[in-house]
C-alpha cells in the first residue's frame, strides 16, 4: 500500500478554508489579505499562488474553487 501525499496547494486551500469557516476571512476578501496570516512561510505561499496563475487581487472564493492542482 502508498500513501499518497497531498500536493501543497490543496494544503493551503484547506489552512485557508478553515480560516473562512472561522470567519478570519470572508470567501470575497482578496488573496493578499491571507499574507499577514502565514507570516515567514508568505513569501514561499505567494510564489506557489502566482505559479498557478493566481494574483493577490483574485478572491479567496476563487483559490477555494479549484478541484485539481496539477503541476
């Protein structure tokens, strides 16, 4: 048996869901918002974001929407 292992993506889309399920954020607050929340590990965030495509003026909604993160 593997174990597979969750790409890193789906493990910030579950951190930052979690966030809105808390109400610390809302689903239309932009991306950028969420960098105060993950301190040092932003910058590391913020690359992986824009190498999908993704700004810092997209909705959190938006990041919560995607299904599958391949490479």
């Amino acid at each position: 048996m593997t174990k597979q292992v969750a790409h890193p993506m789906l493990k910030l889309q579950r951190r930052v869901s979690s966030l809105v399920e808390s109400n610390i954020i809302k689903p239309e607050d932009h991306i950028g918002k969420i960098a105060l929340l993950f301190g040092d590990k932003w910058g590391y965030w913020k690359e992986e974001l824009q190498a999908f495509d993704f700004s810092l003026k997209d909705t959190i909604e938006e990041l919560l929407l995607v299904e599958d993160w391949d490479d």
